[in-house]
C-alpha cells in the first residue's frame, strides 16, 4: 500500500462497515503515480472494474464501497481512539525543519470522527 485512506461499505441494513488505512513507511510514488491513485480512488476504478465484471458474468456483490476521506500519500502514523461521538481517528507525518534530524515532529495530515449511526 502506498497511501492512507478511510472508506466504508453502502448497504441497506445492518453494522456500520468502516475501514481505515494507513501506510506508515512507504516507497514514494511518482508524481504522475500520485494523480493516477488520487484520480482512480474518486470513481474512475469502480465503473471500470464493474465493466470488466460484467464481461466476464462475475455476480454483483452485495454492498459497494465508498470512499470518506484521503488518499493520503504521507508515510503516516495512525491512531485509533473510542470516545462519547464515536471513534477518532487522526493521521500524522513526520516533519524535519531547519536540517534537525534528531528532533522531527509530528504534524497532523488528518482527522475524522466516525459516527457509529452514520454520517
């Protein structure tokens, strides 16, 4: 994986579905790699691949996912919190300033509360 991103399952009944991702120590992606994942994860992929399913009389599953925040392509740290609104979830990178390698800090990429009753 070359990116962090949190998506979730769209299904009719039942628990709420939510993944989170994260790429804590990755091999940097070219630029041109950068977009084509960005663009691709925004609902290029999905109709594509559902073609290709289709071609191939593959059955249609019985959920889709989407996508809530990211793609993300920090070499990330994650954390994971359960509180009264529902579960934290933060993203950060590590950032060196001023040449001092021996004292980075962490800076904040992102942040989403999730809501176990939706949205």
């Amino acid at each position: 994986m070359h990116f962090s991103y949190v998506a979730e399952v769209q299904r009719d009944s039942g628990s709420r579905i939510v993944q989170a991702v994260c790429s804590p120590i990755r091999n940097p992606l070219p630029r041109v790699m950068r977009f084509a994942t960005a663009t691709m994860s925004y609902g290029v992929a999905s109709p594509v691949g559902a073609l290709v399913a289709r071609s191939v009389k593959v059955p249609k599953p019985p959920f889709r996912w989407s996508g809530l925040r990211g793609p993300w392509f920090d070499n990330n740290l994650a954390g994971l919190e359960d509180g009264p609104n529902g579960l934290k979830l933060w993203w950060s990178t590590g950032v060196v300033e001023d040449g001092d390698h021996l004292n980075p800090r962490l800076k904040e990429v992102a942040t989403l509360t999730v809501d176990p009753r939706g949205r």
